[in-house]
C-alpha cells in the first residue's frame, strides 16, 4: 500500500500522540528479538505515550516505510494505532518524506485505508506446512 504524505490527516496534537522509543520495545510488543531491529538504517521507532501500540517507519530517500505495527491485545480497536501512525508519518513529513509505503495484513488495511492509502498490489508468502 501506498500513500501521498500531503493527503495524512493532520489533526492538532498528532506529533505529540507518539514518542520515539528504543528498538527494543518496538520488538517486544511484536514478538520478534531486539537485535532484529537494531541498527536499521534509517529507521526510527516510535509509540503511543502508554506504549499500547508501536510501530518502525525506515526512511529511504523521501519515502518512509512503515513497518512492525502492534497493539496490545486489551488496547485495540480504541484507534492508537491510528493516532501512533498518523503522529509518525506527520513527524517523517516534517523530516523531508513525500509517501509512505507498507505492506498489511487484512487486520490492518482498513486502518491504512482511512488513512488515505491505496493498494498497491497483493503479496502472497508460500511457507510450508
């Protein structure tokens, strides 16, 4: 999926509703080992102010992809996902991105959708059974 920073809803208050945290948190609430995200070029990792949800943006020339999103479990459908990826992509904005790319699952292309991003095309993983 894919979208056009200049088309992110920017509500007042977005930057503030993320902070930039270690890695290492980013992987915890993913379920996946820290040094999987350490030292990530170009990458930044953020949360929401509880920590309820994370996410990883990488930024690559002026496109920033947005990666590792999770939200606890007892926090979700309460939109801090929302707010955590609207907040990140105004700050990447802010830093010089024009688009932002991502890959989602079916959980979460509703989330993007709203956000102003399209499909792209689909990927299908083959892993055995």
């Amino acid at each position: 999926m894919t979208s056009r920073l200049e088309t992110l809803p920017d509500a007042p208050g977005d930057r503030d509703a993320v902070r930039e945290v270690p890695p290492r948190v980013v992987a915890e609430l993913n379920g996946v080992a820290a040094d999987l995200l350490d030292g990530v070029p170009g990458s930044r990792t953020f949360a929401t102010p509880d920590g309820a949800a994370v996410a990883l943006l990488v930024v690559a020339g002026d496109d920033v992809n947005v990666s590792f999103v999770a939200t606890r479990p007892s926090a979700r459908r309460q939109g801090r996902a929302t707010a955590l990826v609207v907040g990140a992509l105004a700050r990447a904005r802010d830093d010089g991105a024009r688009t932002a790319s991502l890959q989602s699952t079916d959980a979460g292309r509703g989330l993007y959708g709203r956000l102003g991003f399209t499909v792209l095309g689909r990927w299908r993983e083959w892993v055995p059974a």
